[in-house]
C-alpha cells in the first residue's frame, strides 16, 4: 500500500476522555479497506513511521490508550480506479475496559505542556 494523501488520520486522544476512555474496538463489514497508523511524533530524522492492517469483511481490531497517544489512525480511501461500488460500513466503539495492567513505558496521559503529545497541533477552536 501505498501512503497518499487521500487518508484522513484522526487523532483520538483527548486528555479528558483518555481518563475515561482506554480501549478503541472496530468491525468492519463489506468490501475491504486499509486502516492506517502514524506516529504522531516525527522519529529521528523526521521520518514517519506507517503502518497498514487491511479491514476485511467482518474483521475486527482493538487498540488501547496507549496507541491512541502514539498514534494517529484513519481509513485509507480508495484510488479512483479501484473503485467498484462495493460499499462498507465501520462500526467504533469506545469504552473502559477494567482490569488493564499499565505497562513500564506507557506514555503519560499529559506532556508538561498539559496538552499531551498532540497538544502542538491542535489548532485552537475557541471564539475569540
């Protein structure tokens, strides 16, 4: 797979829901499409880490908190001529999940600039 500009990558973390929310489950039914992860902070060398899992009909996947705070996360859209009118539906859920033992090494839920690892790039949405 190739990345293009034609995905979307949604950045789920908020530091208020993260208290609340730890697990992230989706099911994907019809016709296969690709989910994406970047990392959400560039690497050495500035240099982006991908990683691609298709979505097969009636394929499931979950990811926790941490890869939420890591990562960023969207569906691969179709080139136009591998469209075929096949449709798809996703269905997410979001919940907290009892029981998650926090490994050495999980990344904070706040950065020192209270806003957490995206917190630099969230554009401000206030009235002014």
């Amino acid at each position: 797979a190739e990345f293009g500009s034609n995905v979307w990558f949604y950045s789920a973390f908020n530091p208020k829901r993260a208290k609340n929310q730890n697990i992230t489950v989706g099911v994907s039914f019809g016709a296969t499409r690709e989910l994406a992860f970047v990392r959400a902070a560039p690497q050495e060398g500035g240099d982006k880490v991908r990683l691609y899992f298709p979505q097969t009909n009636n394929g499931v996947f979950s990811f926790g908190r941490d890869a939420n705070i890591l990562w960023k996360h969207g569906i691969n859209a179709l080139q136009p001529e591998d469209q075929n009118g096949k449709g798809r539906i996703s269905i997410i859920l979001w919940g907290f999940a009892e029981g998650i033992i926090e490994e050495a090494g999980s990344p904070p839920l706040l950065g020192s600039d209270g806003q957490g690892p995206h917190g630099g790039r969230r554009r401000d949405r206030r009235k002014r």
